[in-house]
C-alpha cells in the first residue's frame, strides 16, 4: 500500500480534489489530506477525514507529541498538491512552514507533483513563472494546467487538470523509479491517435479496435515534459482532450494525413501511435444500404495511403529535414515469424526512426489500460518496454526520442 499525501489549496478547484482523494483510495493506496486552512472556506474537514479515512488538520499544533508533519512527510511515498493556488507554490518555493502542509513539504523526501490552478493573469505572472521554475529546479513536477472554462465567464491557461489526469500523472511517478525530465521545452511534437473509420454509406464504416489510449498518454506526458504537443484524435472511447495540448479531430485515413502532413511541417517529432485503416470502401452510398433486390454481396475495397511511410519520404525529399519519426507496429506471430522479425522488417521498410512494438491479441495492448514491448531503433538499439501503464510506456518512448530531436 503506497502512503500518498494530497495536499488541497485553496481555490475553487478544490472540490476536484475530492475525486482525486478517491481515486487514490479506490486503487488500494493509503491517503492523507493536508488542507490549507483557507481550502476548508470550500470543502468541509469531515469530506476530507470520510474520503480518507483519517483526521484532517490544516496546523502544526494539533496531534503535537506526534509531530505529524515531520512523520507525514517522511512516511509520503508521493505528495500530491491539487489545487496547487499561486500563494501555495508561492509559500512552497519560498521554503515557508508556516501551515502543516508547507511543513510536510520541507519534511518530504518523495516525489511531489503539483496540479496548479488559477486565472491566467496568475498563472502567467512573472512570480508565478519564477516559482514555478524554483519548484521544478528542486525537483518538483509541475503539471501544466489545462486551458478551458475559469471560475467566471472568462477562458484561458489555468484551469486544473482533471482528477483522472492528475492521477495517471501521479502514477506514472510512482510506476518510475527515476525522475520524469522536463526535457522537451520549446519542442514541438504531433502525436495522432485513435481509430481511422471509412465509411461505408450514412451509418456504417470499417473501422478497428483501437482505443486511442496509447497515443493520449504520449500526448499527454508529452506535454508534461514541456513540448507544444498537437494530438491528431481519430476515433477513440470517448477519452477526455488531455491538458494543455491541442487536439484536431478526424475520422478518416485521408483526413489523418491532410492534418498530420499539415502539422509535421517544422515539427520537431511526429508520432504515428494512430490505428489507421490500411483500406476504404471504393464507393460511398449516399443512402443507407438496404436488404433486397439491390443488396451488394461484396465491398470493393482501395488501399488508404501510408502515412508513415508518406512522412519519410517527405523527410527524404528535405521537406521535413530535422523531424524525428515514430511508427507503431502492433503485431502478433504467424506461422512465417515471430512478433520481433515482423517488426524488425517493418521498421525496415517504414524507414522511421524508432519503432514502437506491441504483441497484440488476447487481450493485449488494445482498449485495456497496461501495455509492453520492445522499442526498436532504426541504428539497431532494442530496447524492451516491460508492463505497465500506457503512461509508463509513453515515458519510455520519449526517454528514447529525446536523444534523437535535433
Ligand atoms: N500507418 C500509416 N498509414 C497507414 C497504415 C499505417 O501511417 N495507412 C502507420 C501506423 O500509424 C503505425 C505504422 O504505420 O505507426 C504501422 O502500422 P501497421 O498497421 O502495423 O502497418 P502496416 O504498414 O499497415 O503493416 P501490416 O502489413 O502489418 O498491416
């Protein structure tokens, strides 16, 4: 059982955090809330101490043989602060101890993850920006936030990352052993993801199992790393736009290449984790397809162009000089080879840079939430992802590309 402390500021975001708390106790891990006291100005103590199941002090003087935020914060196996206001990272980065939760932070040895939230104008102050970079110089992750909807009529960065996203972020620190870098600042990097869908006539389309899951997870960590990140979305389960990255949605194999041709130009990666359709019905009717005299009892079917091979081509012809390439291959054996031979000879043919390799089938890689494989580099590097979040995988893939960016 990991010992995760939420730390809450206070901002009206703070009621997210109350989904946050309970998607850490759901998943087995063993929780504390430190509010500031003005958090407890938007949620109640009693929420905190029955989402947690333990008591909720703001100060250092309650419990004091106990000395709680020196036993709290060498005990936290994780510290997560959402809301993260302007005043807290303001206190934070200023070493201050003055509540219990600015304690624990100096007592802490384990990872910390700040979720900030505030206006824009807060968010973009100069003081904000330099405590911001004062946080991560010492360590700290400080998630982008997303932009969106603020507490007024008003839009803009500072909007705090959804609970769910924290969460994965927060995993995904407790799944490393190792720091996650904030390696790609100024990086511009397009990732597509998802499922491609030809259609067929008005309501039926040929289409695949892909959740869109994977290619997320690299956007989003991507992002968190500090890069622009433009996600290209086919079809995916309905996932929520990761923050503070831009999404383009499209349905069809055609469309995914207008926008990911569009967006490679002057990136510094382009990223294909997209599940697209290899082939598209010739003919779409523009009216349902009915049962009777004029049934088909075939579909005729073209071939989709390749975009990935499209984008090293472009590179070859010096369109796209400087841009780092990713395909993804999910492969399973046959009778001819196994899951790694058909890999090696597509990253062969497919001329990218790096090749991610997923086993697929029985229940592997698609539409569930944990993934493996191997990473294979076009200079003969093979390195195998071991199981774990998609999240995880995302990390390990950009661990690798990083080195590659020019
Ligand atoms: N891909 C693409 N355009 C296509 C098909 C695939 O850009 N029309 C990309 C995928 O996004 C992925 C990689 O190519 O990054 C490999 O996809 P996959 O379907 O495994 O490759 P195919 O070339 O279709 O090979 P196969 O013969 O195994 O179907």
């Amino acid at each position: 059982m990991t010992r995760v402390i939420v730390g809450v500021g206070g901002g009206i975001a703070a009621y997210k955090s109350c989904a946050l708390v309970r998607r850490f106790t759901e998943t087995g891990h063993e929780v504390r809330v430190i509010p500031t006291e003005s958090a407890l100005n938007f949620i109640g103590k009693a929420t905190f101490e029955a989402l947690s199941g333990h008591p909720v002090h703001t100060g250092v003087f309650a419990d004091v043989p106990e000395v709680p935020h020196v036993r709290l914060g060498q005990e936290a196996e994780l510290m997560v602060i959402a809301p993260a206001t302007a005043d807290l990272m303001a206190r934070a980065a200023a070493g201050r101890a003055d509540d219990l939760l600015t304690a624990t932070l100096l007592t802490a040895r384990c990872p910390i993850l700040f979720a900030p939230a505030m206006h824009t104008e807060m968010w973009e102050h100069p003081a904000t920006v330099a405590n911001v970079a004062t946080l991560r110089a010492r360590g700290a992750m400080v998630m982008e936030p997303a932009h969106g909807r603020l507490t007024g009529s008003d839009t803009g960065a500072g909007r705090l990352p959804e609970p769910e996203e924290i969460f994965s972020f927060a995993s995904l620190l407790l799944e490393r052993t190792d720091a996650v870098p904030r390696d790609l600042e100024g990086r511009r990097i397009i990732v597509s993801a998802g499922g491609t869908r030809e259609p067929l006539d008005p309501v039926r389309f040929l289409g695949n199992r892909s959740s869109g899951k994977q290619g997320y997870a690299i956007a989003r960590v991507a992002a968190q790393r500090g890069a622009h990140v433009t996600l290209i979305a086919g079809n995916t389960i309905g996932l929520e736009p990761p923050a503070s990255v831009e999404v383009v949605h499209v349905t069809t194999a055609e469309q995914l290449k207008v926008a990911v041709d569009k967006h490679a130009i002057g990136s510094d990666a382009v990223i294909m984790a997209a599940a697209v359709a290899d082939f598209r019905p010739v003919n779409v009717a523009a009216a349902k397809i009915k049962k009777g005299a004029d049934e088909p009892n075939s579909i005729e079917l073209t071939k989709t162009p390749d975009i990935l091979a499209g984008l090293v081509q472009s590179r070859r012809d010096g369109l796209l000089a400087g841009t780092a390439i990713v395909g993804f291959a999910a492969e399973t054996g046959d009778e001819h080879a196994d899951v790694l031979t058909h890999a090696r000879a597509k990253l062969a043919r497919k001329g990218c840079d790096l090749l991610v390799v997923n086993a697929v089938g029985e229940g592997k890689a698609f539409e569930v939430d944990h993934n493996d494989g191997w990473l294979l580099g076009a200079d003969g590097t093979e390195i195998a992802l071991d199981h774990g979040s998609k999240a995880l995988l995302a990390s390990r893939v950009l661990d690798s590309l990083g080195p590659l960016l020019r």
